[in-house]
C-alpha cells in the first residue's frame, strides 16, 4: 500500500504507566501508523515531548499486572485525535484509513520490542465517529418519500 508513515511517540499523547514502586511516568512507546491520509499524516506526526523518564514497557507493576497489556490501548488523546482525523474530509481517493506497520527504528533501551499490533476502533471512537457521519448526513438518509 502507498502510504504516509506516521511517527508517534505515545508519551507525547499522556500514555503513562506504573514504575516499580507504583508511580505513573510517561511511557514512550513509539508507534508508525501508515496511513493513505496525507492530512492525518501531517497532524498526527509526534515526537516526546522530552520526558526526563520514561517507564520500560517490558516488564510488570506490582498491583498492575503486566506493563505491555496495560499499553495495548492508545491513549485517550492519541485514540480521539486519531478518529477526528479519520473522520476530517472524508475523501473517496482516501482509501484505507490506517494500520501498524513494525518498527524500523534504531533500538534504543526504551523502545520496546513487540509484535505488529493490529489496530483496532474501539467503542468509543465508533461512537465518535458515527455521531460525525450522522451530524454529516442529518437525517436525510432516513426520509421516505
Ligand atoms: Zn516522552
């Protein structure tokens, strides 16, 4: 697929994970989105803020369970942008709207190696995005004649 390779460190959406000793840090967990959608390529794009720590993704949190499980969703922040992008102008020459491509970074000792990660729109991002489409369509769709 052609595409925009779209960089996202996931510390700079408020992705935060428990330490050792149970305080929540900034987890970098950075992430490639391709997507076809050059405007969401653009507003998407995120680099870390530059956090002074970051929480290992390997690993688990005493009380928490395991570190990479808990970082399975996007962040609020990231997963609401994410969907008003995917709804913004809506284009028919758009075509498939994103998917994870693996890592091709450099490794640094916080990035954490993890298997291609299929995304997924949970349930509140469909909802999101069906209240665009019927505020877009009204309610013309359902008019008989
Ligand atoms: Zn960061």
């Amino acid at each position: 697929m052609r595409g925009f390779d779209c960089y996202v460190d996931q510390s700079g959406c408020g992705l935060m994970l428990p330490g050792d000793h149970g305080q929540w840090h900034p987890a970098k967990k950075p992430t490639t989105f391709r997507t076809t959608k050059k405007s969401l390529y653009d507003k998407l794009w995120r680099k870390c803020p530059g956090c002074p720590y970051h929480v290992p993704i390997e690993g688990s949190a005493r009380g928490f369970g395991n570190r990479s499980s808990m970082a399975e969703d996007y962040p609020q922040r990231l997963a609401k942008k994410l969907a008003d992008l995917m709804a913004e102008e809506p284009a028919e020459d758009d075509g498939d709207l994103i998917m994870a491509v693996p890592e091709v970074l450099p490794p640094l000792e916080d990035v954490p190696m993890e298997e291609e990660k299929k995304p997924e729109i949970g349930p509140d991002e469909a909802i999101i995005l069906n209240s665009r489409l019927r505020s877009e369509v009204g309610t013309q769709a359902y008019t008989t004649m």
